[in-house]
C-alpha cells in the first residue's frame, strides 16, 4: 500500500501561490499575523560573502550587515537560530538561517514582543524555522523569475564578465549526509575565467574547477563554452574521459586551440570513497588528513581545447571519512607577497590548518581573507578560486535530512 504523501503546509501553499517578486511580503504578513511579531527582515548575502544585503526594490535605503561581528552573521555562521534580547523595547529578536540543501543563502530576522531574557515557546522557534526554510526553496525557484533577490545579493555592480560567471554557478556550497562542500570566488565582482561545477545522483558526485585563459568578456565566453560542453555530456551519462573529449573537441572546434581552459575533473562514488579524476591543467588538490595537509600529485593532462583530438586518461584515488580536500586555482598557489614569495611555499599550508576547524562553506571566505594579507592591497593578477570538500562517507556520521 502506498504511503501518502505529505500535503505542503500553509505556508508552502502560500508561497507557491504568489508572485515570485511578492514571495517575501507573502511571508512576513504570515508571520506577523501568526506571531504578532513588529518587524520581519530578510537578509541575503552578497557575491563576496562578506554582507547580508536586505531584500527590496532599489536603490536599497537600509544599510547592510556584516556578515562577521553582528548577530544576523552569527546565525548565518552557524546554520543555528540567534536570539537577541531587547530588555528596553520588552522584544526578542530571531535571526535564522535561510539555507537550501546546505546552501547558504542569508538570515530570516523576526523581532516578537517577549519580556527581555524570556525564550521564545519552541513550538514558535520551529514555526519559524519552517518558515525560513519555506522560504528558502521559494527564492531559489523565484530568481528564474524575478530580479528582485538577485539584486539585493549585490554589494556594487558586477561587470559583465562577472554577471556571465555568476550565472554559470550551481550555487556556493551545499551538502549530503555524506559530504559539504563550498566554494568562492575573488575578485567577486569582477571575475573572469575561474569556475567551478557541482552535480550529485543517488551514488556519484561530480566536481569540477576550471581556470580560463583571457580575461573580461573573452575569458567568460570560453568558461561557459567548456562548462556547458561539460554538462552536456554529463546530462548525456557519458564517462568522465568522454566528458573531458568532448568538451575538449568543443573549445578546440570554436578557437582551434588559440584558447583553451585548465580544468580539474572529478567524480566521488559515494558509497565507497572511490575517486576517479582527470587533471586538465593547473587547478591542484591538498588533502588533510589527521592532521596532515599534503598535496595529491597529478598526472598532468592537456587542457581543455589546446589540442585536437586529445584522449584523457582517469586517474584514481581514495578519500577516507574525515578527510578534508581543497581545489586551488594558480591565482591562490602563484599569488606573491610583495617580497615576491609564493602563497603556495608557506602560507598556503597555514591557512589551510587555521582553518581546519570551521565547516567547508565558511573555509573559502576565509583563505582568500588570509590570502589578501599574504598579497597585500595591490590589486589582483588574476581570479583566486578556492574549493572545500570535506567528505564524510556513507556511514561516516549518522544521514539527517536537510532543509
């Protein structure tokens, strides 16, 4: 006998029902109704992960927050509602995340009356959090649709180049019960040919991390052209080495190898930890290990359209439950320090163990942080691309569902 199915609440139904510009009004009226709450935010982190930008028709009159030192950022941080008191206003204040299969995507503020130090009832915190994460699956359905969340995750303007590049991305992390993964790029809002790529089914996870030639428009031309050209032979189910070959034949087709992209590809089997991996040029992989940060050495393979016809060999290895993998692109490891030292010498193994603690999506933030104090205020030579899987196996912790 069938089970039946699970019938979307009144908020799901709700939000389904509305215009994908009005989705948040739509919320913030269910809520203040529900909950008499005086005052509904919600907050949406900017392409360089650094403000959580309010949502609203422009030009944005509300400052934004950051996403470090405030209280929004401290529920954005740690995936976990933050409640602020307001013992003066007689208000409590719940920040919560609003993420989507472990992708974050900013902070749902609600500010209820309560008498200053009293926690909200718990069967209103989980109202809440079903809420947010309502909330969350709707806006990423609603940006087909509507530009409205789309701007408000913009700091300043994004050039044209970055605009493509942006659009090209799954997303900027997410997770399964058996790994997390996230990733940024930098300078984010002009980006050119640095890319990465994201697809999971129920046994294999694919990744891959590409570093386009040029710059501007021409650099972001040829990442789409590989990247597409990568999906489309993914979405077809061909084997990586015939994913690679075709895509290859693509970029080779259209510039007869006057332009040609460094790519990095992987698929993970999830149930064993087996990795098959193709190293198209010059994105590199660190590992941690108990501890232990160590590069995985490569089989170097041609890039991607420099050639025609190139036959591209898999490589294997294995990743282990705790294990921590980093995909670096040449604009983090060649960065130089005004003395003219390579990041990827020293600093690189230390950012990468002072970070060892915070979870994969926060880690790329960081070590591009760290990585401008290495480089100094100058500006940048090229894209700067860091990747975070950490990879828990099947049986490596116990499954939980995700919002």
């Amino acid at each position: 006998m069938d089970r039946p199915r699970p019938r979307p609440s009144a908020v799901e139904r709700s939000l389904r029902s509305a215009a994908p510009h009005e989705i948040f009004d739509v919320l913030r009226s269910l809520i203040e109704d529900r909950h008499h709450a005086r005052e509904v935010d919600l907050l949406l982190v900017d392409y360089a992960m650094t403000r959580l930008q309010p949502v609203g028709v422009l030009p944005h009159t509300r400052p934004p927050v950051p996403v470090h030192d405030s209280a929004p950022g401290r529920a954005f941080g740690a995936q976990e509602p933050h409640c602020v008191y307001d013992r003066s206003a007689s208000t409590v204040t719940v920040h919560l995340p609003v993420s989507v299969r472990g992708d974050r995507l900013g902070v749902l503020s609600v500010t209820l009356p309560g008498e200053g130090g009293d926690e909200p009832a718990a069967d209103v915190l989980e109202d809440l959090r079903e809420c947010a994460d309502a909330l969350a699956h709707e806006v990423v359905v609603a940006e087909r649709d509507t530009d409205l969340f789309l701007q408000a995750r913009r700091a300043e303007r994004l050039t044209l180049a970055a605009e493509m590049q942006w659009q090209l991305l799954p997303g900027r992390s997410c997770a399964r019960p058996e790994y997390s993964l996230g990733a940024q790029l930098e300078p984010a809002y002009a980006i050119f040919g640095d890319s990465f790529d994201w697809s999971a089914s129920a046994d294999d996870l694919y990744v891959t991390v590409s570093n386009g030639m040029g710059e501007g428009i021409d650099a972001a031309l040829l990442t789409n052209l590989a990247v597409n050209a990568l999906r489309n032979a993914r979405r077809a189910g061909l084997d990586l080495s015939d994913q690679a070959y075709l895509a290859d034949q693509a970029v080779y087709g259209q510039h007869r190898g006057s332009q040609y992209l460094s790519t990095l590809l992987f698929r993970f089997h999830l149930p064993t930890g087996n990795v098959e991996i193709i190293d198209a040029g010059s994105p590199r992989v660190w590992r941690v290990r108990q501890g232990v940060v160590e590069p995985i050495e490569l089989e170097a393979q041609m890039p991607l359209g420099m050639f025609e016809d190139t036959a591209y060999v898999p490589q294997h290895f294995r990743v282990e439950p705790g294990d921590r993998l980093l995909f670096i692109s040449d604009g983090v490891y060649d960065a130089l320090s005004p003395g003219g030292e390579k990041y990827s010498l020293r600093a690189l193994a230390a950012s990468i163990n002072s970070t060892r603690l915070l979870p994969a999506p926060q880690v790329p933030r960081v070590m591009l942080q760290e990585l401008l104090g290495h480089r100094g205020s100058g500006p940048a030579a090229d894209d700067s691309l860091v990747m975070c899987l950490d990879w828990y196996g099947r049986t490596g912790r116990d499954r939980q569902s995700l919002p």
